[in-house]
C-alpha cells in the first residue's frame, strides 16, 4: 500500500507550497488596514447561532463584531512583535492545522472491495463479531445484607463447591439459557466484574468478585469467542479505517517531500 499511494505525497507537496505562498502573499494587509468581509460576518453570524442552540447567553451581532475585530486587531500586533515564537501551544496548533491542510489537498479514492478484502484480512483481530458468554449467577446485595454481603458470598462459595443449594438475593441479569455480550455484561456489572467474569475460567465458582451493587459469584457455562467479520459485518469501520490509513500514508510522503526541501544540520 505504501508505495502505491507516496507518490501522491511528492505530488500534492508542490501544490500545497504553492497554494501557501499564495495565500501569504494575498493576505498581506496594506498598512493597518482592516476589511471586514461579508464571509466574516457570516462567520461571526454562525457563531452566535451555534452559541444560542447550546443555550449560553450571547451577545448582539454588533457586540460581537466588535469583539471579533478587536481580536483580529490583537492577533496582528502580537504577529508583528513576534508574539507567536517559541510558544509551544501556538507551534502544536499550527502543526496541527498544516496536517489538515495536507491532508485536504489529498483526495483518498473511495476503496475498492479487493482492497477491503486485504485490509480485513491484515487486521483480523480489530474486526471480530462480539465475544458473548453464558453462565451462572449468584448475587449478595450490599443494599440489603450490609457489610455482610462479602462475608456470606464467601461461605455461599463453600456451600457451591459442594454441590449444595444456596440462597442468594434476586438479580435483573440472569444468564444460564443465553448467551450475553461484554457490553451488556459492563452495564449491568460494572466494568471491573464485567471483566473478572470474562476472564473467569469455564466450569469453576469464581471468588467472590464485589461491584458498586454488592457481591456475585459467577460459574461460566460456555464462551463465544466471537469470529472475524465478513466485509459486509464490518461495513463503514472497515472503510472509514482504511480511508484513514491510506490518507495517513500520503501524509507521511508529503511531510518527506517537505523535509526533503530542508538543509537540516545539527550544531553544538
């Protein structure tokens, strides 16, 4: 993939060097002049529309305009003092917008199904169906049995590893006739006694494993260890990270071309 997409890194580096020059010179301002165009108040338009849907106060179009000029203002003067220089956040954002800007000036055509194909089949792990599990669940609520809960779970464990009936407290989760997902097993757990269920071995009583609800005991029954996705099954992710793969490569060819312009030396 790489080689047949860097070429169009070298390519699209002397247009984008030379859509910057320009714009450098085009936006060159004559003296202290300062034109405001129909595009800008716009801008500052959208902006107050955006502000008043999230509910914040916002001022009138004036104030506004007037707030954006004063910035515009501001952000002149500090240019010419040099302001901008070896400041670490302003060289990261500035970085940042050139990425995009490469970025922009590399169209990505839509993939092919040959290439899905071979992206699915290079990354296999990153496209599996969900991992779902079937087991046995007994539950001591904090709620109800206090400071208790864990000591009982605890003598309940002894009672199970003896093939003997217990008593434990109701559960909306139930799962010994079908099989759950790992995201259904997260909301109703909680993350950490999700993930100590699933790492549970088959056919064994875990130890007594405690959430923000109290305190289960887990027996897996069966685990579906999910199995690679077709095309189809992976649908938009498989295309949007393949999209963003290529464009990544065409990136990293451009930022090469780039450096290549550079005499760079390293001085004591």
């Amino acid at each position: 993939m790489k080689q047949s997409f860097a070429w169009v890194g070298f390519v699209c580096v002397a247009l984008v060097i030379g859509l910057l020059e320009w714009k450098a010179q085009a936006a060159k301002p004559e003296g202290n002049e300062l034109i405001v165009s129909q595009a800008q108040r716009d801008f500052v338009r959208q902006q107050l529309a955006q502000t008043a849907d999230l509910g914040a106060p916002t001022p009138n179009f004036d104030e506004a305009m007037a707030h954006y000029v004063e910035e515009e203002i501001l952000y002149r003067e500090a240019i010419k003092l040099g302001l901008e220089k070896d400041d670490l956040i302003v060289k990261r954002r500035v970085v940042q917008k050139m990425r995009f800007l490469l970025e922009d000036m590399t169209p990505i055509a839509p993939p092919t199904d040959e290439q899905l194909d071979a992206w699915l089949a290079q990354n296999q792990s990153s496209y599996m169906t969900e991992q779902t599990i079937r087991f046995e669940h007994h539950f001591f609520s904090r709620g109800k049995r206090g400071d208790e809960a864990l000591f009982q779970a605890r003598i309940a464990r002894q009672v199970l590893l003896n093939d003997q009936a217990i008593q434990s407290d109701p559960f909306p989760l139930r799962a010994n006739d079908v099989h759950v997902s790992k995201q259904r097993t997260d909301k109703e757990l909680g993350l950490a006694a999700s993930q100590a269920l699933f790492d549970a071995p088959p056919g064994q009583w875990t130890e007594a494993i405690q959430s923000g609800l109290g305190v289960h005991l887990f027996k897996v029954l069966e685990r579906n260890q999910g199995r690679p996705m077709t095309r189809e099954e992976a649908g938009a992710a498989l295309r949007a990270d393949l999209m963003a793969a290529q464009r990544e490569e065409v990136t990293r060819a451009s930022i090469a071309a780039l450096k290549a312009t550079y005499n760079i030396e390293s001085r004591p």
